[in-house]
C-alpha cells in the first residue's frame, strides 16, 4: 500500500495555454508533436513515470468515463492510502479443459485456452464469446455462453461437427491469434477483425514462418475472410482497439540486446484503419520501441537464474483508461522447458495508461499468477486474452489460458527434435479471475479518516457518483471553486453522509438538485472517508449513473462499447 501526502502547489486552473503541435486528448493531455514517440530501449531500463504524471494538464475534463485512482493524475493532496487489489480465482477452474477430438490435437499437446485470441459479449445475441487454439498450432475454435460460467462448444458449418472457426492446415499453422468486436464499424461485414500469426508444415514436424501475419474480417466471428497479409513481425504480436483516439494499435513482439542479452521487448505502431496494416503503410511505418522490462521487474523469487523479460501486452479501453495487461516471462529459458517438458513461468501484470503509449506500472505484484504446482492445471505460461476483461454486474472477468505441461514428453523424444512439440506446450485450459468494478486499486481510510482533494477538473454531467466499500464507515464530499473556498450548497455538512458498499454510489447535498451550476467550471472535489474504501468518482449527465466511459470487451446489459445505462 502506498500513502499519498500530496501537496502541489494551488495555482489558479484553466488557464489559456500557449498553443503547441500535437494532439488534445478527451481528458486534457497534449500529446507531442512527435507520435508514436521514440524512445530508446536502454533509456528504459529505470523506471519513469507517464509523461503526464509529471506535466498535467491545468484543469482535467472528466466527462469521458469512471475516475479511477490508479494513479495520481487526478489528486493534488491526500492523506487516503493507496491499495491495490488482486482478483480472485473462480473456484470453478478450469471453466474449458481439451476435451473433444479436435482440441486433444495429432501431437500430444491438447490445447483449448486463448493464445491472446479473444473474449467479449456479443450484445445481438446476448452471449459471451471465447475464441481459443484447439490444439497447438492447430485450428481456432469459438465457444460461447449465456452466464460467462458455463462453455458450450456450439458446432459450426466451418469445420462440420466442431466448433471450429479456422480450421487447421498445412499452409496455417496457427500461433498467436487477436480477435475484436468492433462496434464502431459501419461495415457488417467488418465486426469482427482478427490477425493471426501463421506458420507453415505438418503438426509434430519442422514449421516455418510462412505466411506471417494475416488480416481477416467476419460478420459474425465464426465466417472469417482474408483481407491480406502485414508486413514481418514476430510471434506474439497482439493488436487492439484505442478508441479515445480511434486508433488500431499493434503490440509487436521484438528483441532488443539489454545489458549483453537479447530479450522479448514490445514494439508500436498504430493505424486509423485496421486494413491499412498491411503491405506498403506497414512497411513505412514501422514499430518504434514500446516497452520492456526494467529494474523495477525483480527475478523471480524461486530462483530461477533469467532476468525478467517482457512477452506480450494486451489492453483495452476501461472507463477512463487504457488497461493493459503485460504478460512477463520469469524464466526459464525454452530450451529448459523443452528439455524435461514443462511450461516456462509467465504471469500477468496489470498496467494503465492515460496516453495510450506511456504506461503506469506502479504495481509490479503479479496480477493473475501460475500455480507453479506440478500437475496443476495452471502449473505456467499464463497467457491474456484479447479484449482483457468484461462487466458482469458488479464484478469484472478476466478470463486467462494456463498450461499444465506433460513431463513425460520431452525433447529427446519430441519429432524431429523440435522443442515447440514438447510438453512445454501441452495440456493447455481457460481460467477465470475476478475483481470488483473499478477494483484496481482503493484510497483507503481507517477509524481515523483523511481526505482527498482533486486537481481541477471540469465537466457537463449534473450528478455526482462514487464507488465506495464503507458501511461501518462514512463518506461525505465537498467542492471547491479555483481559489480553493467551498461552493455552497455543496459542503460537507449538506453532504448527506454515505455508508454503503455500493458501485454505482449518487452523491447529495441538502438544498441542492445536481451540479448544473457548476457545468464547464473548474472546481475541486475534496472526499472525507472514514474507515472505508473509495475506488472510483465520475459525474453523470444522468441520474442512473452512466458514465459514458468504456466498458473493456462489454457485458451483460451493455449495448455497444460505451456505458450508457448505469445502474441496472
């Protein structure tokens, strides 16, 4: 946990600003004139804050979405700690397990788990979608659900029989695999996007990089169509949905020599059309380097003797943010694994962004982490799916691939010696973790009770809203204008005391009908919590709540991309 004891100076807010080049985004920041920005890997190494950490905008708009407290964008002093919270595991798992002919695969590597692939809830149908690999480096297959809980393996015309989507061929040989519902698109043939990295040879057998990186779309995610192929890029290579700018960005996985080691590092680019990411405009514009592991990512405390080293990143818009997942690799190195055929040790951690490039990673505690328990379903190599996480009511679900391995399949018995056809890479299954709404970090208060007071900030909405855990506790708000006074009516003591556990929380005040008088003025908010949780404020145009933020890959009750209901 970390204490805040902020005390930035109190200037006056909302001041006109010199024009510069670069981009305004929806909460204030300006980006530079140079973007993507280029950064040097070894610059890296030492952790920096987010640029705009340090250089915030003057006066920030919140219309856009929840705000969250992952970070410090949004306080100027608190006397609150700051807590950061791990989601729990379903006791359910594995929620998928390779089970029919098709996902226990022609290698010994049975395999129904996302390889990046994707997880979101289909609004028309009213379903949850899971894409995942059936069998290692074999098809792609679609599972669906009504609660999130319980898969059916639905049969499809593609593959008869199976719930394949892709099937399996010589000439693609799956490996990673990115899946989005796009619901901005005006093209229905276009909902769906995917990229799929390919390989090419017979299962158990010599594979190669051939054909790369493809591009495909589909109606419905099961009848998908090739647009055409990117130009080179690694396994592993993931792309998402930024749409506070509108942008489709590619998380490449590169290497980059650090400290006299070649290791996994990720690489950016981004494009205003997902089809454009192919040919020419992906050879004009190549990654820049993104992110990489560095000295705040320790060795894994079971000693294994390899420095930490970035896989992959996934991420997704969630309220106000951009939520990473960072995928780090402990250890060891493939040729161990392959060796006596075990998985190597991968477990996520949970980034955020307010940019879309820059990340805060305050928190190096892994997220959803591996068993390390031989035999254990989720023994390893925990893997993120595309879309990262969905609402179901009050709670957000991750869902995560984890491998078990096969210790009897080992590289001097694998064909052709091949180490991606070990038990490294088999008996791979479909985890669920999940957390509370907004649940990513709490500024807590104890018996005592402290505050939080806000930088300024501005908005449209009418109707204050918290998320907060305090029943046996109390929450009261005030707001202040520029010169730091409080506003009447809006003061502590009008401020009908709050003691719930509630996500979706409205804030009164006593002689006062909403905030409609202070629309578009820059004003502070200060909380005083007593013996409680808050995770999350926003101000909502209307009284059920919604907070026009994003909604990661959707969920029950969601209609598109954005909230627009609230309480439900």
């Amino acid at each position: 946990m970390l204490t805040l004891l902020l005390t930035g100076s109190w200037t006056t807010p909302c001041k006109a600003q010199a024009k510069e080049e670069g981009e305004v985004l929806y909460n204030g920041i300006r980006l530079p004139q140079q973007w993507p920005p280029l950064l040097a890997p070894a610059a890296a190494q030492t952790p920096q804050p987010p640029p705009y950490l340090t250089q915030r905008p003057e006066c920030i708009p919140i219309d856009v979405g929840r705000q969250l407290f992952v970070d410090d964008f949004l306080i100027a002093k608190s006397t609150l700690t700051r807590e950061f919270h791990q989601p729990v595991k379903h006791v359910g798992n594995p929620l998928l397990a390779p089970e029919e002919p098709w996902e226990i695969g022609k290698t010994r590597q049975p395999m129904a788990a996302p390889f990046s692939d994707g997880a979101f809830f289909n609004p028309t149908t009213q379903r949850f979608q899971l894409w995942h690999m059936a069998g290692w480096f074999d098809g792609t297959a679609l599972a669906t659900s009504v609660d999130g809980l319980k898969w059916d393996r639905q049969h499809y015309d593609v593959v008869p029989g199976t719930n394949l989507v892709v099937k399996g061929e010589p000439q693609w040989r799956r490996d990673g695999v990115s899946i989005w519902l796009d619901h901005d698109t005006q093209k229905p043939e276009e909902r769906y996007k995917m990229f799929l990295y390919a390989r090419s040879g017979d299962l158990g057998g010599e594979l190669s990089n051939a054909p790369g990186g493809t591009l495909h779309s589909s109606p419905d995610g099961i009848h998908w169509t090739m647009r055409g192929a990117t130009g080179s890029t690694g396994d592993n290579t993931t792309f998402f949905y930024n749409p506070f700018r509108k942008v489709w960005v590619f998380s490449h996985r590169t290497n980059h020599n650090l400290e006299g080691t070649s290791a996994r590092t990720r690489g950016y680019t981004e494009h205003k059309d997902f089809y454009e990411a192919q040919g020419d405009a992906w050879k004009k514009a190549p990654p820049v380097f993104w992110a990489r592991s560095d000295d705040a990512d320790k060795p894994d405390p079971a000693g294994l003797s390899i420095r930490p080293q970035l896989y992959k990143i996934d991420a997704v818009a969630y309220e106000s943010v951009m939520l990473g997942l960072f995928e780090v690799l402990y250890g060891p190195h493939n040729n161990t694994c392959a060796q006596d055929g075990y998985p190597k040790i991968t477990e996520l951690q949970v980034a955020f962004s307010r940019d879309g490039f820059h990340w805060d990673r305050q928190q190096r505690k892994s997220f959803i982490t591996a068993s390390r328990k031989p035999g254990n379903w989720e023994r390893a190599y925990v893997t993120s799916t595309g879309g990262c996480c969905l609402i179901v009511g009050d709670r957000l679900h991750f869902y995560y691939g984890a491998f078990e391995g096969d210790e009897t399949l080992k590289a001097a018995d694998a064909p052709a010696g091949k180490g991606i056809w070990t038990g490294m890479y088999a008996k791979a299954s479909t985890g669920l973790a999940t957390l509370r709404r907004d649940g990513f970090a709490s500024m807590n208060a104890d018996g005592n009770g402290g505050t939080l007071t806000t930088v300024p900030v501005r908005f449209q909405g009418s109707h204050l809203f918290v998320n907060m855990d305090a029943p046996e506790g109390s929450l009261q708000v005030e707001i202040l204008n520029e010169a730091g006074k409080v506003i009447a009516p809006f003061t502590k003591e009008n401020c009908a005391p709050l003691k719930s556990d509630h996500t979706c929380q409205p804030v009164r005040w006593k002689d006062a009908q909403g905030l409609s008088t202070l629309q578009g003025k820059p004003v502070r908010f200060r909380f005083h919590l007593t013996d409680g949780k808050l995770y999350a404020f926003w101000v909502s145009p209307e009284t059920t709540g919604a907070s026009h933020g994003y909604v990661g890959a959707g969920g029950p009750g969601f209609e598109s991309a954005i909230d627009t209901v609230g309480q439900r």
